[in-house]
C-alpha cells in the first residue's frame, strides 16, 4: 500500500467512524500523523509491516482497547504509548526493541503484553504498576534478570521466559498467586527440564518450579546430582548387552548364546571422576528387533549419552535409521558409534559422510569383546561424554535423593501410591505436592513409572520400568498372539500373566499397553484386543469411491518407524469394518470414509476422504497425525496438497501437489494465483487450501484469549473421537471405584443470598452446556419433593470440578461449611478434583481452607467491585479456564 492510498483508507475510516482498522501486511514504513484521526477507533491491526517508528498522534487514540504491531521494525515506543489508557491488548512481538518505554506503566487496564522475539536487555521497574495483566511474553529477548516489582502483578496468570538469559529469579516472583503458566525453557537456570516442562502445552506447575527453584537455593539442603543415562541401541543382535556387561565389568565372561534382550535392560555402572566424586551410569539396552522400537520413544530421553553398536559380521545396520531417531527422540543428544568386530572383521564406515549428515556423533569406535581390545578406550570416551550432559552437577533437594535411593533399594516391581507417600514422609519429604512432583520427575527421567492422570494407573509406582516392557513384550512375543496376526483376548491375557510377578497386575499391565498406544480394544467385541504392529501387511478387498475425493499426502526426509499404528490406536472407534492392516486403516464416520495409507519405502502417508462430511473428518485426521508428528524432535516433513484443476488433476489419482508451506507463502505475499506443473493452468491458492484444510483444529494455542464461541464442525467431530476413545480406554478400569469412574460433572456451591451470582454464571455457562462440553450441577436442579440432602451427596461424589461462589455469605453458612465443602476439599486432597473459587466480594477466605486453592479471579478485584464490561470480560474468562479444568486441557 503507497502513502496515498494509506492517507486515503485514513480518510475514509474518519468519516466512518470505524472501530476495527486491520492495515497488516501492507509493507507500510511510515505511519502517518493522520492516524490520530481516527478517536473512535477500538481495534488497530498492523501486524506484519515495516514500521521503524510510531508518530507521537498515536496518542490520540484514546479508545483503542487492542494494537498490534507484531512483526515488524521498532527499535523503540513514543513515551506517547502511555497515554493508551484504555488499552487492553498489546502486541509487539518480533520486533528490533532494546528498551521498554517507562510510560508503559501508565496502561492501567492492559491485560495482554506480547513483547516476545525482541532484544530487551532489561525491564523498567514500572512494569509493576500494570496491576490488570494477566499475560506478559518476554520470550527470546536478552534478559538476565526481572525487577522486584514483578512481584507486584497480581493478576498476572501467563508469564513466558523462554529462552533468556535468566540464572536467578527474584523472591517476589512467589507473591504472583494467580500464575497458571510459567515458561522458563532454554535459560541458564538450575531447574531439570522435567520440572520446567517440554513444551507450550506440557509445561510444568508454576508453584511447582517456582517451589523447586528456592529450595535448592539453600546450599545446605542440596546434592550435586553426578548421574546420567546410557542408552545402548542397535539391530537384534550385534553385542548389546555383551558390551554393556562388558562396560559394567570388564571381567565379565562372554556366553557362546548371549540371551537377547526382550524390551528393555537396566544395569548400572560405577567410575570415580577425576575429582574422586562417584559417578552413577544406569546403562539402558533395549532390545533390537523392530516389534520393541514402539516401546523404545518413551525411554529416548535428553540429557542422555547414546551408543549406536553394529556387528561387523553383518550388512544390515542402518546407519541412517538408528541416528536419525536418536536425533528425533533425544534433543540431539550425543552418541557414539562402537563397531562390534566380531571375529576381528573389520567393518567400513564412511566416517566424514556420517558426521557431516549427524552433528551429534561424536566418535566412530572399534573392539572386539572376546579380548576387550578397544574396550578401555570406549569406557574413557563414555566417562568423558558423559561427565559433561548439561545436568551433571545441578543441585537437587537431599530429600528427593534420599527417597530416590530408598526407591532404588526396593526389591519389588511395584509399590503402591500410598506406600510412596509414606516412604516419602519417613525421609523428610512431606508435602503433597512435593511427593507428586519428585515422582513425575522420576517417571520423565525413567526411573520409574506412575501415570498420575491415568484412573487405574496412577495407584501404582511401577518401580522398574523394564519390568513393566517386559510383560507387555511376553504378550508381543507370544507366538499365539503372532499366529492371530496381534489379536488376544483378556483370558488369553490372563494364561500369558500367569507368573506371580504379573498376576496381581494384569489390569493395569493391560492399561499400560494401551497408554503406550501398543494395542486397543476391538470396537464391539468387549474384551478382544489388536496390536496393530502385529497386524497382516496385505491390503484387504474393498470398494471405494473416487469420485469427488479430498486427498492430501505427507512426505517425509526420514520417517520414524510407528506412525501409521500409532494413528490406527487413536482412531480406533471409527475403523470401519475391521478394515485395518500394518500399513493402512479405513475409517467410517457419519457417512464419510477416510483412507490412510503409509508407504514407508516411498517415506509417505497418503490420505482420501469420501462422504458427507469430508472437511470435517479430514481436519480431524490431519489433527491426530499433527499430534503424533510433534512427539518427534526436528521431524521433517512436507504436507503435499493436490492441485484441482479441471484440465488434469481434478479427480486424478496423481494429481500434482503442492507444498502447503508453498502455498501459505503465496497468501501471506497476497499472491492468489499458483501454476499447476501439470496443466500449465493457474490455480487459485485460496481454494487448494480451502479444499482440504478449511477445518483445521488447533492444536497448540500458546495463549487462550479468544472470544467465547461454539465449537467448529471438525472440533465437535474431534471431541467425539476423544469421548469414544476415552470410553475404550477406561472400560478397562475394573478396579477404579465408581467415585472415580463417574466424576463428571461440575458442581457449583453457593450462598443462596448469592443467587443472582449464580444465575450470571448460568448464563455464560449455556453455550458450553448446550453443545455438551459441559454437564453443570447447582441445586436448583433439585426436583420439588425430592431428597434433597441425598440429592446433594449424590452430585458431590460426581464432581469432577467444584466451582465455590465466595462471599462473606457463602463462608457464614454452616450448610456449606459442615457439609458440602468436607467432601470436596477432600476429593481434591484423594481425587484429583479441581477446585475453582471465584471471588463474588471482598471476604475473609484467608482464615478458610479455600484460600490453599486456585481462584477462578483475582481475589484483589472481587466481581462486585467491577463494571459490567469488565464483569462480562472477567466471567468469560472464568467460563474457559472452566472448562479447561473439566476437560482437561
């Protein structure tokens, strides 16, 4: 856009008098002083130009409540900015700004402060005086430190750090009461990863680092931790667990018939450092036959040292696979690649080829076990590599290592929830939430397994993981189950678990197969399983239609072996007609049909849809592979589009395609039009992507601040597949007790003098209840005549959410004192329910129990202290994280 025509659109907006102005991707350097026109304007969108600088005019917009300026040139903002009053949301991302203006401060009701991808090196103390923002983005700046004044962001519930330079953190950072999210990845900051979280959508609980982070700040209640992984990966047999051994005790006597390993090994290596500080290796060998790689990603953890073994007698080791799923699966970790010469056969590798290709291979290795040539040389290089993981030597609490250790010494298998607690508390480890913490720490780590989530599967501490890889291969490797192509029934189960180490836990051995995704129950046949790994490769018979199709094709630059079955798992309730093989699945769904093919020679995935609802079950497809996708680290890959132009593709079976990549481009440019290689006819860009991807669902909403709204087509589709997969899954829960099983609701409690409060929240709450995402329970519900107080009881034991309306009158009643608040609190203590309090007036909930649980608001700005613009924001807010509480995102 010239000046001219900007100068013109201003114009026109003034005599309009519009509201919502969007000027992005316009190219615009200059923003005219004209701007300041426009008083009426509330919404100012100028994402994605070439602005340097703001004119001081911009203080003239007195209305305006949102402006983004995302993605572009600012070095600086006008000290004008402050006179924004009304501004809630400010973006100003992926900028060039150095300093933060102090006149930000003057923004007394921005909520949303988007400053991400800059090159802030400090932060103005003034920061403080934002007291309404909830969300602030210092993400991928130059920031060492914050100011005290942090602290003073009450409302403040998103904060992300990402990728500074943070070391210390300041005390006041405990006052911030209302944080749900805190992102401290990628800074020099002594906190494992496994606490600070993996990624946007998994990070870990602010009172939880935060709680971690100043107890390990107190040097006479840490440990330096010298301990790491060694992960040893390779073909079936070609020297595994002979070099571990051999690595563990060079001593060690080879046996002519080395067992091979079925799933998984652990043993554990000691060596002193040159310091003469003890150093703990827990050597990993996984079993090498391709029915084990499934089970092998949820143990490929970062922070590891991975050997690559390759037996020189044999041509089938691929390089290119083992070092691209170490790569995939482990962060880029280093590895080592030992070459087994068996015999003394020497083996050629193309050393500079593979280095260049794997900036993680660290060195090429040779020995022969017989005579442990090479082998002294292979333990030195592993203590160097080793001793230098970005973890050794971070603190930890005594406490939590003390309970490791007493963890370790256990003979048994597994312990049960409240056996951990109670070791826990005999070692000086005794707040809840502490416990919990350390034992998903040590699950993340491998330690153990405890899937806190899980119904079942969270009353047990699973204490050797290989243990629980163990069983489930006994029924992988059963040669009836093969023979049945991966089909077996829970008595069959019950014969293969017959041992006394399994007996006792079939149910929850089963539910750990299904959690790594490494079987389902049959849809209509109740207790009859499939491992889709152990599936026929040929094809079944079928018709299909081809007229009219959507299609879209993944091609990838490795391919990871399983993402075909993992697929086939989690849309197992829609799998028409038992129509599933190794390689490809056909779904049913409403009409529609859905044809997902893997060709793993071609390194693709190939999708088609038929029927009514084509766009909608595509979406939700696409959305399940997308999930699978992201679980890999720096996984590669294009999403083809198919052209669909009239001359040649349109109903083609090879129509030419696109990369989506390609085509986002082109609209982001507002170019519209795209050439088919084929036709040589030009194809319009907004239409190829309309066609196939029109229904895209979210999958990671870094910050949840939309509007309220129903959900789209393909979401409600998508939530269907989520409710009937859940079903399936839990169906197996025989020993979770009905209060468990049946939690599913949301019960709200209140003052019956807080009436028209409650009659508010019903409002909002109607869309959510009307499409069935929420099932909301108050005792308004309670039938004329009935038993109420039973009635009440019952919708209690069924709350999976408790949702308290706080008032001086809600913490006066003995109603709710005696009888309703006991079981929730309690619930929430044993259950996992979630309490949410919202805050109706100023009250004494300090003196209460409640005060220890999350509020819905900031208790600091009660409702009925704000206006209604501000009262209608705040319940649209409450309304979402409610319902992300509920269903569990």
């Amino acid at each position: 856009m010239t000046q001219e025509e900007l100068l013109q659109v201003i114009e026109q907006a003034a005599k309009d008098g519009v509201t919502e102005l969007d000027l992005s991707r316009n190219r615009l350097i200059d923003l005219p002083a004209d701007i300041g026109r426009l008083t009426n304007l509330q919404s100012l969108n100028l994402f994605n130009n070439r602005l340097i600088s703001l004119p001081a005019e911009i203080r003239q917009l007195t209305n305006l409540q949102s402006l983004d300026l995302s993605f572009n040139f600012l070095i600086s903002l006008p000290a004008e900015i402050g006179q924004l009053t009304n501004l809630q949301l400010l973006d100003l991302s992926s900028n060039q700004l150095n300093s933060l203006a102090s006149e930000i401060s003057q923004l007394a009701n921005l909520q949303s402060l988007d400053l991400g991808n800059n090159h802030l090196g400090n932060l103005p103390a003034e920061i403080g005086q934002l007291a309404n923002l909830q969300l602030l983005d210092l993400g991928n700046n130059h920031l060492s430190n914050l100011p005290a004044e942090i602290g003073q962001l009450q409302a403040l519930e998103i904060l992300n750090l990402e990728n500074n330079y943070f070391a210390s953190l300041p005390l006041e950072m405990r006052q911030l009461s209302q944080l749900t999210k805190l992102d401290l990845r990628d800074n020099p900051i002594s906190i494992p990863s496994e606490i600070l979280g993996g990624s946007w959508n998994n990070l870990g609980q602010p009172s939880a680092i935060l709680n971690f982070y100043f107890r390990i700040q107190n040097s006479n209640d840490v440990e330096l931790l010298y301990e790491a992984k060694l992960l040893i990966l390779g073909e079936g047999e070609v020297g595994k667990t002979s070099l571990a051994k051999k690595i563990q005790n060079e001593s060690y006597n080879l046996l002519p018939d080395e067992e091979s390993t079925h799933g998984i090994g652990v043993i554990q290596w000691h060596f002193k450092q040159p310091n003469g500080q003890d150093f703990c290796v827990n050597i990993w060998d996984f079993g090498g036959q391709e029915i084990y790689h499934h089970t092998h990603q949820f143990f490929l953890t970062e922070r590891s040292l991975y050997l690559l073994v390759a037996d020189t007698r044999k041509e089938n080791t691929d390089f290119y696979y083992w070092l691209n799923i170490v790569e995939l699966l482990s962060n880029n970790s280093p590895v080592l690649l030992v070459k087994n010469e068996k015999q003394n056969r020497q083996c050629e590798i193309n050393d500079r080829q593979l280095r260049g290709e794997f900036s993680n291979l660290k060195e090429i290795l040779a020995t022969n076990l017989v005579d442990n040539r090479g082998l002294k040389e292979i333990k030195d290089i592993i203590q160097f590599h080793i001793s230098r993981l970005p973890h050794v030597g971070t603190p930890q609490p005594k406490s939590w290592i003390k309970v490791r250790s007493a963890l370790e010494s256990r003979s048994h298998n597994y312990i049960s929830l409240d056996e951990y607690y109670r070791l826990c508390q005999s070692n000086d480890l005794t707040d809840k939430q502490d416990k919990l913490l350390l034992i998903r720490y040590l699950h993340d780590l491998g330690v153990c397994l405890h899937f806190h989530t899980d119904p079942l599967l969270k009353k047990t501490v699973i204490l050797k993981p290989e243990w629980g890889t163990a069983a489930v291969y006994k029924v992988l490797d059963n040669e009836t189950v093969r023979r049945n192509l991966g089909c077996f029934t829970q008595d069959e189960l019950a014969d293969i678990w017959s041992d006394a180490e399994y007996a006792d836990m079939q149910d929850e051995l089963l539910h750990l197969m299904m959690r790594f995704k490494l079987c389902y129950e049959i849809p209509g046949r109740p207790h009859t399983y499939i491992a889709p790994n152990l599936l026929s490769i040929n094809q079944p018979d079928y018709d299909w239609d081809e007229t009219d199709n959507l299609s879209l094709r993944y091609e990838y630059e490795f391919m990871p072996k399983g993402i075909l079955t993992r697929l086939i798992v989690e849309m197992h309730p829609w799998i028409e007609q038992q129509l599933v093989w190794k390689n490809g699945v056909v779904l049913h769904k409403d009409q529609t049909r859905a044809e997902v093919i893997e060709h793993y020679n071609q390194r693709e995935i190939r999708i088609r849809v038929t029927g009514n609802r084509k766009k909608e079950l595509l979406a939700v497809v696409t959305h399940e592979l997308t999930k699978i996708h992201q679980s890999y680290e720096r996984l590669q890959y294009d999403t083809l589009v198919p052209c669909n132009c009239e001359k040649k593709c349109k109903n083609s079976r090879t129509p030419y395609s696109y990369p989506l990549e390609t085509l986002r481009e082109f609209l982001d440019d507002q170019a519209y039009l795209i050439q088919c290689q084929k036709s040589r006819q030009m194809v319009d860009v907004r239409r190829l992507i309309d066609d196939v991807l029109s229904q895209e669902l979210e999958l990671e909403q870094k910050y949840l601040v939309r509007p309220a709204r129903l959900p789209t087509p393909a979401e409600s589709l998508h939530r269907e597949l989520e409710q009937a997969r859940e079903k399936s899954l839990n169906r197996q829960s025989r020993q979770t007790s009905m209060t468990e099983a049946s939690r599913n609701q949301v019960f709200v409690s209140y003052s019956h003098q807080d009436q028209n409060w409650l009659k508010q929240l019903q409002t909002h709450l109607k869309p959510m209840i009307r499409n069935q995402t929420l099932d909301v329970w108050d005792d308004t519900r309670i039938q004329p005549g009935a038993e109420w107080r039973k009635d009440i009881e019952t919708a209690l034991s069924a709350a999976k959410v408790a949702v308290l309306l706080v008032s001086p009158n809600f913490l006066a009643s003995d109603f709710i004192a005696d009888q309703e608040l006991p079981p929730l609190l309690n619930a929430a203590e044993q259950e996992g329910l979630t309490v949410f309090w919202i805050p109706i007036s100023y009250s004494s909930y300090e003196e209460t129990e409640i005060a220890k649980y999350q509020s819905a608001h900031p208790p600091q700005q009660p409702l009925d202290s704000l206006s209604p613009p501000d009262l209608n924001f705040a319940l649209v807010n409450i309304c979402k994280k409610l319902k992300a509480a509920f269903v569990g995102t």
